[in-house]
C-alpha cells in the first residue's frame, strides 16, 4: 500500500511541476509581447497568441493579468529571446529557445547540459539546414465539418491538416502565420487551443531504443533549465 502511495505522490508532483513549469514559460511569451508590443491585447497580436496559449494549458485568469501587470512595469527586467544549436549524442541536431535577463548565464547553463549529456554547443545558424518555421495550430474538434473547414483554411494558408475525434491541428508556412492567426480569432464557432511558430525537422535520424534514452536525457535537462522555453530536435 505503502509504494502504491508513493507512486502516486510522485506522479502528483510532476504533473504539478509539468504544470507550474508551463505558467513560468507561459508568463515569459506574455512578458516579451508587452514588452515588443503594449499591455493591449487588442492592438498586440503576439499577446493575444500569448494570452490565448496561457489559457489553452489552464493558467489561471489573475496570473496571466498579473504577469501583464508586471511586465507593463518600468522596474521589471527585459527579456531577450536567444536561440542555441548544437549536437546531441549521436549526431542529432538539437536546437533551444530561450527567453532570459541574463544571456551569459544562460548560454554557460545549456553548454554545461550538452556537455555533461554526450553533446556539443554549435555556433548560431550552424542547424539553418535542418530545422523549417511553420505555424502550428491547435483547434478543438467540436462537431466541425472537416471538408468545409479545410477548403476555407486553405484560403488562409494552410499547408497540411491533421484531424483526430478531439483536436485539428493545421501547419501553415511561416510567413502565412499571421493570416491564418487572424482567420481563425475571426471565427466564433471554435476554439483554438494553441498558436505556435515552431521548428519542424526538414530530416530525421531514427535511433534505436537505447540511443533514444541517451539522446533524451540531454533534451530532459535542457527543458528543465529556467531560462529554456522549447527544445527541438531531428530524431524520427
């Protein structure tokens, strides 16, 4: 009985740390937007993107408007976007956006995790090649006629659709991201989950079970650093 409850303790506290790491990077889109673009949402594109994120993994309403609040503050530090690339074990190229007050720190902190981990820090457009922006969206699936859907959000450019009984999810060239972004907030019979600019592989490495777990105890550790918002990698 006594381990069944440890389990479960221990699975509670992750998910809890999943979450609250979630509102921390949550709270930094929120801190950049206002900083790059004001504290309304309404002529703030990247902090509607950002305000509609927070909600979309439960942030509570007062801390997305306190995280506004305290990014509108001239005492509050700015923070810069950085992106780091870099190799992994095994030759899998692995790049990570970061949102930081403190860029020396942070670029010691990710060469020290691809060091201890198998891997090396790469110079700044080294990985150009193997990564392509695309905006990904995440809709709710809720009784939405898929054909008509997928005609109308063609027009707005979308590249490629996935659809299963509880989410949409459509990809959109990089430089259509702001049309589809708009399309879709014009549209009051869904709910968009998420808006991303992501990096998707233009390859893949496929490893093997083992390679895997080496290759992901990197990417582990560089999620869990602060200063670190998204890891992507090339492993199929």
């Amino acid at each position: 009985m006594g381990r069944i409850f440890e389990k479960r303790k221990h699975k509670m506290f992750a998910r809890f740390d999943k979450m609250a790491k979630g509102f921390t990077r949550a709270g930094k889109e929120i801190a950049i937007a206002v900083k790059l673009g004001g504290s309304d949402p309404n002529g703030n594109s990247r902090l509607r993107v950002a305000i509609q994120n927070a909600k979309g993994i439960n942030m509570p309403k007062d801390r997305i408007e306190a995280a506004i609040k305290r990014a509108s503050s001239k005492d509050e530090k700015g923070l810069e976007e950085v992106i780091y690339e870099g190799k992994g074990p095994f030759g899998i190229g692995i790049l990570v956006e970061c949102a930081t007050d403190n860029p020396t720190r942070t670029v010691a902190n990710v060469r020290m995790h691809f060091n201890r981990n198998g891997g090396e820090l790469g110079k700044t457009g080294s990985l150009d090649y193997l990564f392509e922006r695309k905006g990904v969206f995440t809709i709710k699936n809720e009784n939405i006629n898929m054909e008509e859907f997928e005609f109308e959000l063609i027009d707005y450019g979308a590249e490629e659709i996935e659809s299963d009984e509880n989410e949409i999810i459509v990809y959109t060239a990089f430089t259509d991201f702001g049309a589809m972004q708009k399309a879709l907030e014009a549209k009051t019979n869904i709910t968009v989950i998420s808006s991303e600019l992501e990096r998707i592989p233009t390859s893949t490495v496929e490893l093997t079970d083992e390679q895997m777990t080496e290759v992901m105890a990197l990417v582990d550790k560089l999620e869990e650093d602060d200063d670190v918002q998204k890891v992507y990698h090339n492993i199929k």
